[in-house]
C-alpha cells in the first residue's frame, strides 16, 4: 500500500501569496541608488565613507513622487543624516534619532559647514602643521579599549594626539568641529586595520598576533600625509566654485531652510516622546539582520570620540539587537511602557508579533537547526527573535506618530541562515499592517544580495531580496 503525505504551504510561502500582489521590480531603483554609492559626489560623503545608509537622491525621489508640500520628516536611524539634510534641501522640517555618536558627530559637522568661515580655516590650516611640529606639550590621548589598542603606529598617534590638542585650542567651534572632522575621517587610512564587515581585520605589520594568513593593506599613511590631504579636499570643496555643483545641486533657491532636529539616543526610548500624527513622513534603515556590529567596525572612531571599554559594551546593548552578542531588552521594554502607564500599548505589541505566523515558523526553524548544530553561531536564532520584536515596537510607534495619509518608507534586506531565508520584507509589512499602514507597495530592486561563501558551499548560490517598502497611514 502507497502512503500519500499531504504538503502544507509554510506560513512564509501563504504570507508570500498573501503580499506578492505588492512586490514590483523596480528598475529605477538601482543598487547604487539605493546603497550610499550615489553620494559619492556630496563633499560630506565624500569625506567620510559611511557605508551603512542610503542615497538622498533616493530620499528626493520620494519626497517628490510622494508628497505635495514640504511638511515634517523623521528618520529614526538617522546614521549620518543623508533623509534629514535631503530633507532639508527641499524645505521638510527635518528630525533624526541616532544611537551611534559616529552619526551624530557627523552631522553636527555638516551643520557647522552651514555657517564656517572659509577664510579662516584657510588661514589655519597653511600654519598648522609648522605649530604642531613644535608643540610639546599636549594634554589630549586618545584612550584605547582593548579592540582598537596599537592601531597605529607610534608617532602617528603621538602626531594624532598633538593634532587633537591643537584643534581643542581653536577659539572657533565651528572650525574646531571641521579640524576634529578631518582627523576624525582619516583613522583608517593611518592604521594597521580595515573595516571589513563584522570586524576590523588587522594588517601584518601590527603588534597584534594574528592567525590565520597574512593580511596586507598596503600603505598606510602617515598622518602628515593623510591630514594635509583630508583638509585640502575639505576646503576645495567649499571654495564658493565647488559649492553649487555639490551642495546645491538640488536646492530650490525659493525654499526656505527648514530646522535640522538631531536627537542622540535609542529609538525605542526617543519615538515614544513624539506626540501622535506629528510626522507626515518617514524615511528610513533600520540596522539590517546581518550580525554587522557597528560598534567594532567602528571601533577607532568610537575612541577617538571618547567611548570607553564600558561606554561601547553598554552601547553595543542598546542598539536594535543585529548582532550575536546582543542580549534580550523584553523586560527592558515592558519596564519602559510600564513607565509611562502603557502596559495595554506593550501587550498589544507583543501580541501582534506573537499572532505573525511567518515569524513563529521562522523562529521554530532556527532553534531546529540549533539544536541540530546547523548555525556557525548558537546565538543567530536569538538575535533573529529579537530583532523583530524590537522592529515590531518601532513599527508601532511610526504608525502612531504619522498622520493619516502619511507615508513611511523602509529600505532593508532579507537574510539567510543555515539555509533558511527569512522574508524582512513581507513580516516587517505584516507588522505594520496590524498598526495601521496599508501596504502599498514592496519595491524590489532587479538584482537581489547573493548569500555568503560559506552558505553557497552548502546550500548553493542564491538571491535573497533587497527592497524598499512603501506603507502609508490609513
């Protein structure tokens, strides 16, 4: 006798046949448009590779196909301000929520570019380097923590430390923010190490010991050289010749520069503050679920801005948990809403990310392949629970603070793990479904994100999706 197995649709594929009515190629959303590629001609980006944001020329694509009038814009992962400074070029009153200092000190460079006197940061950048050559003695040290300690070589950082001195000395603060800036871009270029995705992979010549085969970055720079270069690019590029073609290639000389609002702290605490229907619109990127941990990547720019051993640990934890070391914040955010007499509002949450049928199957799938040792890291099916429902409680609280009409557009990836792909897109929309946006429309890039050599190997090449989603306010 034939035994038949009757096969049930997984919930994610019944999720899939749900939405596929709202996912389109979208052919004028290239990767480049889409990634911070398209910025490569903004002087700030171009001084600072910030690799983990968007364009704003597609953050101005969508403030005018979507939007009649300049109104109230948040981005509550802000980075280095790419939706709020777009924003602003256009008349939107512009708020940001940044968790990472590398974004907010970012930022407030490119506000302090707004009203810098060119001349006078000429006039102290032909002498600066003959008074550091002399200058003995220096109160300034960078503090390393135990990730980032000799990065550099030891009279570059002697040279770094006298740099940061002299630049404290500057009566100037906008000019102090420029000088700071300008070292602040340059670490990479100065020391034995590279970001390269989850981590800063060390050069050979370090004193670090290093397993595994050589790493050779090339020439690294000495300060002299690295210095002199990052400033004379700052200042040819605000030299009034250069400044319409790069800062206002956009600008509407009718438009009245609205406020930049930049706002330091977590997004679970700061969204919360808003009052409801404020925001006609949000643009924005969510850290991805991909265990790229910002605060090792960005490791050296955390000590040269002052973080200590306990300041990027205890920061590292706050963040949206998107790396392996990131521990549950459920009690944490039940205290939070309990605070401010919300524990409805917090068992509302959890209840839709409880009811995503998607979500539990993706979370019994992890911990099987846990159990079962098919994941590099027992900590993945962790940080993949809790980064949804960290992202279920954001997507809430945008939906409360937009108006009724409103948009909020996301850009984000879909994952893989042990084989398994995890549709961001389609469980985030469902979320967000639940708190009052309606879905119009899953934009899909034409060419996705290919899994990683160590998947391919196993389970061969594949794409997963890379998408911009468009929700808007009922």
């Amino acid at each position: 006798m034939i035994t038949t197995v009757e096969i049930f649709p997984s919930e994610r594929q019944k999720l899939f046949d749900r939405l596929t009515v709202r996912l389109e190629t979208a052919y004028n959303l290239s990767r480049k448009i889409v990634s911070f590629q398209a910025n490569k001609e903004e002087p700030i980006y171009r001084w600072f590779k910030y690799k983990e944001g968007f364009s704003s020329a597609l953050v101005k694509y969508f403030l005018t196909e979507y939007s009649t009038k300049p109104g109230k814009i948040l981005d509550p992962f802000a980075g280095v301000g790419t939706t709020l400074f777009a924003g602003q070029e256009l008349g939107w009153q512009s708020y940001g929520i940044e968790i990472l200092p590398i974004g907010a000190f970012v930022m407030q460079t490119r506000q302090a570019l707004n009203v810098i006197d060119i001349e006078k940061l000429k006039t102290i950048t032909k002498k600066f380097w003959a008074d550091l050559s002399i200058l003995k003695d220096y109160n300034t040290h960078i503090n390393h923590i135990s990730i980032t300690k000799d990065a550099f070589p030891v009279e570059t950082e002697e040279y770094l430390n006298k740099y940061l001195s002299y630049s404290s000395g500057i009566k100037d603060k906008y000019i102090e923010t420029i000088l700071k800036f300008a070292a602040f871009t340059v670490l990479e270029e100065i020391s034995y190490t590279r970001k390269d995705g989850q981590y800063l992979r060390w050069d050979y010549r370090s004193k670090r010991d290093l397993s595994g085969k050589p790493f050779d970055k090339g020439k690294i720079l000495t300060f002299e050289e690295a210095i002199k270069s990052k400033l004379n690019q700052i200042i040819q590029d605000l030299s009034p010749s250069q400044t319409t073609s790069l800062f206002e290639q956009f600008e509407n000389r009718n438009i009245e520069k609205q406020t930049v609002n930049i706002i330091e702290g977590s997004c679970l605490e700061e969204l919360r503050k808003f009052e409801s229907d404020f925001f006609d619109l949000i643009i924005t990127s969510p850290p991805y679920c991909n265990r790229y941990d910002y605060t090792r990547t960005y490791a050296l720019e955390l000590v040269f801005l002052g973080y200590d051993n306990d300041q990027v640990r205890n920061l590292r934890q706050s963040m949206l948990s998107c790396t392996v070391e990131n521990k549950e914040k459920i009690e944490y955010l039940r205290q939070l809403y309990a605070s401010i007499r919300q524990n409805g509002t917090f068992e509302k949450i959890v209840e839709v990310y409880n009811g995503s049928n998607a979500m539990t199957e993706v979370n019994a799938i992890l911990a099987e392949l846990n159990k079962l040792e098919k994941l590099n890291n027992s900590n993945i099916a962790r940080m993949v629970k809790n980064y949804f429902l960290e992202l279920c409680f954001v997507i809430y609280e945008m939906a409360r603070i937009t108006k009724s009409g409103g948009y909020c557009i996301m850009v984000n990836d879909n994952v893989r793990y042990g084989g398994e792909e995890i549709p961001v897109d389609l469980i985030l929309s469902e979320f967000a479904e639940n708190f009052g946006f309606n879905i119009n429309k899953i934009f899909v890039l034409p060419k996705g994100k290919g899994n990683s050599s160590q998947q391919m190997g196993n389970y061969g090449r594949t794409e997963v999706r890379k998408c911009v989603y468009l929700w808007q306010k009922r």
